[in-house]
C-alpha cells in the first residue's frame, strides 16, 4: 500500500505539472480555445484523483491500520469518486480512482496530440508504444465491463490495432506518419474515453435499477402493513383518520430506460412520503386510545392512595370510561370528556379533603 500510495502521489505532481503546461499553452494561444472545455475537464478529473489520494492517505495514517482500515482504504480505490463538479461532463460520471486514471491518461494524450506538442521525429516510436500500450487498456476494459455489442467492440479494437501496425510499417519502410499519428491518437483516446464513461453509466443504470426494485419491493409490504394498520384502528377507534392507503401497483410496470426508472423512483419517493402520513395518521389514533386505557388505570391507582377509590362518582366515570374503551371502534371523543371528568373529580376530591384539614 505504500507503493501504492508512492506512485499514485508520484504520479499527481506529474500530471499536475503536465496540465500546467498544457493549460499555459491554450491560455498563449486564442486558437485553442475551443480546447478550453476539455482542459477544464481534465482538471477536475485531477482534482477529483487528488482528493480521493488525500483521504487514501489519512486512512492509511503512515500503515497504523486495521482490517476496517483495510476495508475502507479498499473502497476508497475501487469505489466511485465524487465527481461533483461544474464541469457537466464530470458531474454526471461514476468512475473508481483507476479508472479515473486512466481517463486521464487518455484525455491528456488527447489534448497534447491536438496542441502539437509531440516532436514529430524521435518520438514517434514512443507514441506508438504508447498506442500499443492504450490498446491493452482498452482490450482489458472491455474484458472487464463488456460493452453492449462486444461484436463491435471488438471490430473497433481491431481497426485500431491495424491502423498502429500500418503506421508501424510504414514508418519502418521510411514513411512520413507525423500527419498519421495524430488523428489516430484521437481515435483512440476517443475511444477509450467512451469505454471508460459507458462503463461507468452502465453501473449507474444497474444501481438505479437494482434500487427501484428494492424500494417498490420496500413499499409492497408496507403497503400491506399498512391496510392492516388502517384495518385495525378502523375496527379499534371511532373516528378514525380517512386517509387512503398508496397503492403502489398503481404506478404501472417498472420503465426500461433510465430515464424513465429516474421519474419512477422519484415516484416511489412520493408513494414512501404518503404512507409516512397515513402511517402517522393511524398510528397516532391507535396510540391514543391506549394512552386513554394507562390514563384510567392511573386515575384509579391514584384514588386508590389518596383513599378516594370508592367515591361513587369516580367509580362511575371511570367505569364509564372503560366501558366505552372496551366497544369496538370506542367513541374516542367521548372518553377524552369523560376521563377528563374523572380527572377533574378527583382533583375535586383532593382539593375539598385538603380544604377540611
């Protein structure tokens, strides 16, 4: 993990220092401008790096780790980085820190190839190493989140590939392939990128879907719970609060498009906040009417130790009150007046003895 850490911070300062000089060349020439989106991207995908390393490095807290350090530091590099960003490019990403990285990688080549930066003559042997290389990358980024036509992407790859030996041969054969490298470069990268980012939104589609299904799932069986908690203090109290129970099939069939499954858990949310009422609403008359059944029996164990239990009146309401407790749905209304006026008799009672003494 310290290597780890050791490269990755090796590999910030130089990509840092790298996007300063391509940004000074863009800002030194009004003809880049139109470049100036995708180098604000690539700054915040490497704001976005160096903020996961940053947290990576306090967990790791120079090796004074746990098996929960462990754990975490893990999903610090294989789970998604924040990407809020102002850049709309980057906001709507989800991708881990390597695969952050190599994002980078391709929209930096990316941006040196169309700035010309390249010498056109030693170094072109290097670039094409480099494309061999990014050609790799690709190939195991399809293997590891296969694209929705692995026939195409596999012809892609290919056409790429052919393309780099034609270069390849030319150049050994003593052809010029300044003119040729670049564009290729950018097919690639272009490539790669939409690899990366296809990946990463098809992950997002799978959460949302797999997130809708757990939520209408949630929501079924509280519906049912919640017929049975309407059925209960319908048949327990009278009145009873006259909310209508979310019916959740009501919002139809699950969407297939992730815009679609985007309005439907926006409306499940909806459906989750109506139950929360008639929850509260029903769950609060059932509670009352137990409230009013503890209410007596405190009354009478009160009278009990101030040695009014057998006052006629008392007896009475209190009585009276646990009869109407006791019917099924019980007048609710009329136990709140009449345990109020068990109340007030027995506060009568004490306040009478306490006047003859």
């Amino acid at each position: 993990m310290l290597a780890y850490l050791g490269a990755l911070d090796a590999w910030i300062a130089g990509r840092r220092s790298e996007l300063g000089a391509l940004d000074a060349e863009i800002l030194a020439n009004p003809g880049y401008a139109p470049l100036t989106s995708d180098m604000a991207l690539s700054m915040a995908l490497w704001q976005a790096v160096k903020n996961r390393y940053d947290l990576l490095l306090v967990t790791w807290d120079s090796g004074r780790v746990g098996p929960a350090e462990c754990e975490r530091l893990s999903s610090l590099i294989w789970g998604r980085l924040d990407t809020t960003s102002s850049n709309a490019q980057l906001g709507g990403m989800s991708v881990s820190l390597p695969e952050a990285c190599r994002l980078s990688d391709a929209l930096v080549a990316q941006l040196r190839t169309r700035l010309n930066l390249d010498p056109a003559g030693e170094q072109q042997v290097s670039r094409l190493r480099d494309l061999r290389a990014q050609l790799e990358r690709i190939r195991d980024q399809i293997r590891a989140e296969p694209p929705p036509s692995p026939q195409a992407a596999a012809a892609q790859v290919a056409q790429l590939a052919a393309r780099v030996e034609d270069l390849s041969a030319r150049r050994e054969r003593g052809g010029d392939i300044g003119g040729l490298l670049g564009p290729l470069e950018i097919d690639a990268a272009r490539y790669e990128r939409d690899l990366i980012v296809g990946g990463a939104q098809r992950r997002e589609n799978r959460d949302v879907l797999a997130r809708a299904r757990e939520l209408q799932a949630d929501l079924a069986v509280r519906e049912q719970a919640l017929r049975q908690l309407v059925d209960k203090t319908v048949a327990a109290v009278s009145p009873a609060p006259k909310y209508a129970v979310p019916d959740v099939a009501a919002l139809g069939p699950m969407p297939n498009t992730r815009s679609g499954l985007d309005g439907y858990v926006a409306k499940l949310a909806q459906v989750g906040k109506a139950m929360q009422v008639v929850q509260d609403a029903y769950g609060h008359a059932l509670a009352e009417r137990d409230q009013l059944v503890a209410f007596v029996d405190a009354l009478v164990v009160k009278a009990s130790a101030l040695g009014h239990a057998d006052d006629p009146d008392f007896t009475d309401l209190t009585g009276l009150a646990r009869r109407l407790l006791d019917r099924t749905p019980a007048p609710i209304v009329v136990v709140r007046q009449v345990v109020a006026a068990g109340q007030a008799q027995l506060d009568w009672l004490s306040n009478a003895e306490g006047g003859r003494a």
